[in-house]
C-alpha cells in the first residue's frame, strides 16, 4: 500500500483512526451513505471543501481536532455504524455467489475505459462515458461479478470549468494530489513500448466495492517530460498525444494485468479508445507460438466492445505511418506488416488512416450500441466493415442504466424505504421493487418533492453566490445571486457535456415566447443548467455563454441559471430536485444519454425528444415526447420543429398540469404522471439489469469459450 502522509501522534485508545483510513480507502462510501457520516462529522467544512473525499479530510483535519473526536463515544458510534455496514455487505452472499458462481468457475473480466466518474473528489471523468463506467464498475461490485477495471489516472483530471465576466470559458487545469484520492500503490510497475522508446508506468489501485479498479500513471520521475504527460489530462493535447495515451491505456493495460497475476478470461472495451489491447493480446497469443489467425480468432471470441458514438467525427482516427511506428513491437511480434495492419485497421480498402472503432469491432466477437435506436444507427454506420447488408450487421444493443445507489438522494431513498419498503441494498438484475409506488400516499410524495425542490434551490443559490464572488462582483450582485430561484415554481433542469448535438440553447429558440412562459406571474418557471464542453469545443463554449448571457439578462434574471464545473454532484443535485428534466439533442445522435434516468429516482418527469434510451421509455403517461421522432438533414429546420413543439408541450401540458390543484390542494395529474414516471423507468434503466445483460449475452458465453 502506498503511505499516506502520517499524522501527528495522538491518542487513539480505541483503534478508530485505522477504521477511518480503511473506510475512506474503500469506495464503497460512495455510494453508501452511511459510510460518509463520520467524514461529515469529523469536519463539516473540510466534507464540503474536499469535494466530500474521506482521505482528504483525514489529510487536512486539525489533530487537536482528530483527537477530540475520536475520544468522543458518539463520533466512534458513527464510524462503528459504517464499519459493521461496509463488513455487513462483504459477508451477504451477492447475486453471482449464490446463482452463478458454481457454472463459471475461474471468471474474470477485465473491464477497459479512458475515464471513471467514481466520485466527485477524483476529477478522471468528462462526461457520460466515464458516469457509465463507474456505475457499470459499483453494479458489477454489488452483483458479485468478477470483474476488474483498467484506466488512467490523471494528474489534472479533465479541466475545471469557471465562466468569466462575459460568460467566456476560463479552463483552469489543477494538479491533483494522489495522497488525497484513495488510490494505493499496488508497487507494480509496467515498461510499455510507444515508439521506438520504454514509458515505465506506476500501477495504482482504487476498490470500487468488490471491485479493484487498476490506474497507469506515467507522470513518475523515471519518464522523459514527453512520456509523464500521458497521463497528465483527459482529453487533451494533440492528435500524436491522444495516440500515445491510447497505447498506454491498451497496450500498458493488458501488461499491468498480466505483472498483477490477474487472469483474465473475458475482455470488455469500454468505446474504442482501449483497442490497442487487442493487438498486445494477440502479440501475446503468437509469441507462444498460435498463428495470427488463430490468435485473431481467440481474441474475437473472448472480447466485448461497447460502442458510444453515434457522431461519425467522435471516432478516432490516426495516420497508418504514425500509428506503425507507436505500435511497431507488438505489431511486428503479432505477425503484420505495414500494409497488413493498414488493412485491419482501416475503414476504406487501401485508403484512408487506422480508426480506433474498425480496430475495435474486427478484434471482437459481441459488439453492441448503447441503446435500441443506437444499435440501428450503428449497424448503419459500420456494415460496410462486415461487408453485408444492414439488418444482418452482428451488432446489438444494450441499453444504458445508472447504479440507482449512487444517484439517489438519501432523502428520496429514505422515503421510498419507508413508504412502500423499497430496498436497494439487494442488487439482482432482474429486481422490480419500484412497482410498489404506485401504492405512494399522494401528500406524502408530494412533501417529498417540495423538500427536495427547496434543497436544490439552496444549492442554486449558493452556487451563484460563489461564483458571483470568484468573479469579483460587488455585495450588491453577490446578494442578487443569492435571491435567485424560487422553492415553489416549477423548476426544470438540463445538465449535460454541452457537445452542440445537445442542444443546451434551444429553448431559446424563440426568446419572446419562452420569456412569456418562465415570467407568468401566476405561473412561474424557472430553467437551472450546467454543462462543459471540451477546452477544444469553441461550439460548446459558445452555447455555454449564450445561456450565460440569457441567465444575466434583465428579463431572465432569477429565472434561468448557470451552475459553473458540471460535476457528479451538481448532477445529482439536478436531478433529484428539478421537476422536469429537459432533453433536447438532434436526433439520432444521442447514443444512450444517462441524466433522464436519474430524476425519476425523485418523482422527476421526462421532457425529451425522442432520442437515445427515451423512445424505449415513453409511454405516453410517464412524461412529454419532444416532436414526432422525425430525423430531418435541415438541422435549422429541425430546430424549429422540435422548440415548436417544446413550447407547445409546456403552454399547454406541462405548466398547467403542475399548477393545477384539486380538492386536496395538490397537482393530482402531475402526481400521478410522477408516479409513474418513477414505476417505470428505475424498473429497467439501471445498471444492475444492463450488467446482468452484459453478463449473460456477452461474459458467460465469452467465459465459456476462452476455457473451453
């Protein structure tokens, strides 16, 4: 393990500071409210000012005042409360122990992705992908599938977001300090060739549950300034750069497994970023003496691929010459030639530079979209790489989740425990417990909602106060900020990475008429958004500063919002306290999209176009449909369909349903249509069931064929 940097000798006649540092090195407390408490209550400021990270407020907590609390007997009740949950969890027999371990003896699965989002403390995420990863890694956890992680760890994390005076992007890169994430130094270490040269890479460990998540770090003292940034950001540098990374995710991925001892037996790439896995495997697999067409063979049958972009311009693409020469060793072992790696590789005959997804989808066996309409848009795009017609494209769809856990709030958790005895602490993919609240009190659900409004809309003000303040206004505007919102208006939220595809301006379409919606006096709305764009996404940006100068407007102000550093948890405050979640991409380019599942969890309703995982979903009582579906080349055109449409739903749905009150004084049509938002959707978009899919189409039958 890695030492941490030691306190000061204190008094600790009751053993509880090592419970504390075993605690918060077990990720487990992200999801897991009990086992933040005691981090909260050793210091609340430093919880807040952490980012909410066990290690590092054990890292900056005054000893006196360590000392103090540990000698206090109800602070050791809290850390004895999440120490007998954690060890409670451990001992219950999981869903693969007590149903599947017997048929699939030896299992492991190595699960490959650039980015997690774990927690909010460690910044290694841009934006859905790394959310899917992380959940699919707490749900593998909490089913008991045996399944490993491989990623990166980043020294400046993705880039912090600050939006300055004109509502321009200010992107601020920290340096983050591991002793403060809870990552341990495995003390292995890996020589992975990029190039003609060596990059050694640290092996960190992260326990994700049950589940060890492996990070290479290539920012060590043994490595040239031109290797250590590898693994300084996400996303970021230029095109030589991403290559190189993507060798060192692949290639040092498969590696550091196999100095770990981990014997892995089924293979899941997490996009095409981690491809070049497959081609150190089948390096591997020649240099014991299998020809390359058989190694091909193998790797395709022992190999998942999980597809996410639906954008043709989202997939990596690299010159065959620069390619070559980053790849050349694990190449040349496996058995190619320039000319027949360019030919792998490749999407067009002869033309054109290697693609990370073609690489991708001809090294494996089950490939899937991430959603239904995804599957069908990705058959399209690649069947020219299978060379048959479209319907006969071996690509299916599995449809994203989120790990319910992680992003329900304790109050909404606690509620729906106590209501109709929903239990979340008993993973099972094929687990309904939400067709119980339908049997919801109305008043109560609606005491519920109105807690967790007002919740967001002290989290609002706050926000803006801050920000007010990190820009230099004056007290004046600082109390402005801290006046916005209202706890008893209808409350929408849109909070995603603002690629322009999302469309984060588009109720914007037609000012006057969304301003007469928001500023009805007897109806008020008010809109809250947050998202980033990648440092490179001029586009992106540009929508973040036009919402950015609406949200400052005279007529907008205290109506509409823009929370700055669009994180795992302004994402959960989003979606547990706005009514409505807002979704309005250019259809068909949402792949899966994850935020719409999470408000639900809340008793929040859909308001979407029909894109991603929603047409699955909708069912005409459970939320809106923005536009009919219609997929139109005119994207100005289609702009306007969809915002006519948006605005028609709101005029004459949406607003009047929340506002209006029956005998009982509460919104009995939105109750109801809340209800069955949240009978429906956390029912079948939730990660417990997608990993169960992922289990028993793509690992038990990829497990069976690498042993048989």
């Amino acid at each position: 393990m890695s030492p941490r940097r030691s306190l000061p000798r204190i008094s600790d006649p009751f053993g509880i500071l090592g419970t504390l540092r075993e605690l918060g090195e077990d990720c487990w407390f992200s999801w897991n409210e009990t086992g933040q408490r005691p981090y909260a209550a050793l210091s609340p400021t430093l919880w807040e000012s952490t980012k909410h990270s066990p290690t590092g407020v054990l890292a900056a907590v005054d000893p006196g005042v360590l000392e103090a609390k540990l000698a206090d007997e109800r602070f050791r009740r809290l850390v004895q409360d999440a120490a007998d949950a954690r060890r409670a969890y451990y001992e219950t027999a999981s869903w693969f122990e007590e149903t599947q371990s017997a048929d699939v003896q030896g299992m492991r699965i190595a699960y490959f992705s650039s980015e997690f989002a774990i927690h909010e403390s460690m910044q290694q995420y841009a934006g859905g992908l790394g959310v899917l990863a992380g959940d699919h890694l707490k749900s593998a956890s909490d089913l008991g599938i045996p399944l490993v992680g491989v990623g990166l760890l980043y020294r400046q994390g993705y880039y912090l977001q600050e939006l300055r005076g004109d509502g321009s992007t200010n992107v601020l890169h920290p340096s983050y300090d591991f002793d403060r994430f809870p990552v341990v130094d495995t003390r292995v270490r890996i020589d992975c060739p990029v190039g003609g040269r060596i990059v050694r890479a640290k092996v960190w460990k992260l326990q994700v549950g049950r589940v060890p998540l492996y990070l290479l770090d290539s920012d060590i003292p043994e490595n040239r300034k031109r290797d250590r940034v590898l693994t300084r950001a996400l996303y970021q540098g230029d095109h030589d750069l991403r290559m190189r990374q993507q060798v060192l995710l692949g290639v040092g991925g498969v590696l550091a497994l196999a100095k770990l001892k981990e014997k892995v037996t089924v293979w899941h790439l997490n996009e095409g970023h981690a491809a070049f896995a497959g081609l150190k495997r089948l390096a591997m697999l020649v240099s014991r003496g299998m020809s390359l067409d058989a190694a091909v063979q193998r790797v395709r049958a022992t190999t998942i691929f999980t597809t996410h972009t639906p954008v043709p311009a989202g997939h990596d693409r690299y010159d065959v010459d620069a390619c070559w020469k980053a790849l050349r060793r694990p190449l040349r072992t496996a058995g190619f030639t320039p000319e027949t790696f360019a030919e792998f590789g490749r999407e067009q005959p002869e033309e054109g530079p290697i693609c990370m997804t073609v690489l991708a989808l001809r090294m494996a066996g089950r490939v899937n979209g991430v959603s239904k309409l995804h599957g069908r848009v990705s058959r399209e795009m690649w069947h020219e790489i299978y060379g048959c017609p479209v319907d006969e494209v071996p690509i299916g769809s599995i449809t994203n989740g989120v790990h319910v856990p992680t992003w329900i709030a304790p109050e909404a958790r606690s509620f729906w425990r106590r209501s109709v005895g929903i239990d979340l602490s008993r993973a099972s993919p094929d687990a309904n417990p939400w067709a119980a609240v339908r049997n919801v009190g109305n008043a109560e659900f609606w005491a519920m909602r109105r807690a967790l409004r007002h919740k967001l809309v002290e989290f609002v003000r706050a926000r803006l106060r801050r920000q007010a303040m990190a820009r230099g206004e004056g007290p004046l505007e600082v109390m402005c900020a801290g006046e916005a919102f209202r706890d008893d208006a209808l409350t929408i939220g849109f909070a995603r990475r603002f690629a322009t595809y999302k469309r984060a301006p588009l109720i914007f379409h037609d000012v006057e008429r969304v301003l007469r919606i928001l500023t009805n006096k007897d109806r008020p709305v008010q809109v809250v958004f947050a998202g980033k764009a990648h440092p490179k996404d001029l586009g992106g940006q540009e929508y973040a500063q036009m919402i950015w100068r609406f949200a400052h407007d005279a007529g907008f102000q205290g109506r509409v919002a823009l929370i700055e550093e669009y994180d795992m948890e302004v994402g959960r405050m989003l979606t547990s306290g706005c009514d409505v979640w807002l979704n309005n991409p250019l259809r068909p380019y949402e792949a899966s999209g994850t935020s719409g599942m999470k408000p639900p969890l809340h008793g929040g309703v859909n308001l979407s176009v029909l894109d991603g995982w929603w047409p699955e979903s909708w069912d005409g009582t459970n939320g809106w449909a923005i536009g009919d579906g219609s997929e139109s080349p005119d994207h100005e055109l289609q702009a306007r369909k969809d915002s006519d449409s948006l605005y028609e739903l709101l005029e004459r749905e949406v607003v009047p349903e929340f506002y209006e009150r029956g005998p009982t004084g509460l919104p009995e049509k939105w109750i109801q249509r809340a209800l069955r938002s949240a009978t429906t959707v956390p029912a079948t978009f939730n990660t417990d069931r997608m990993v169960g899919e992922y289990y028993s189409w793509g690992y038990r039958p990829a497990h069976e064929q690498a042993v048989g």
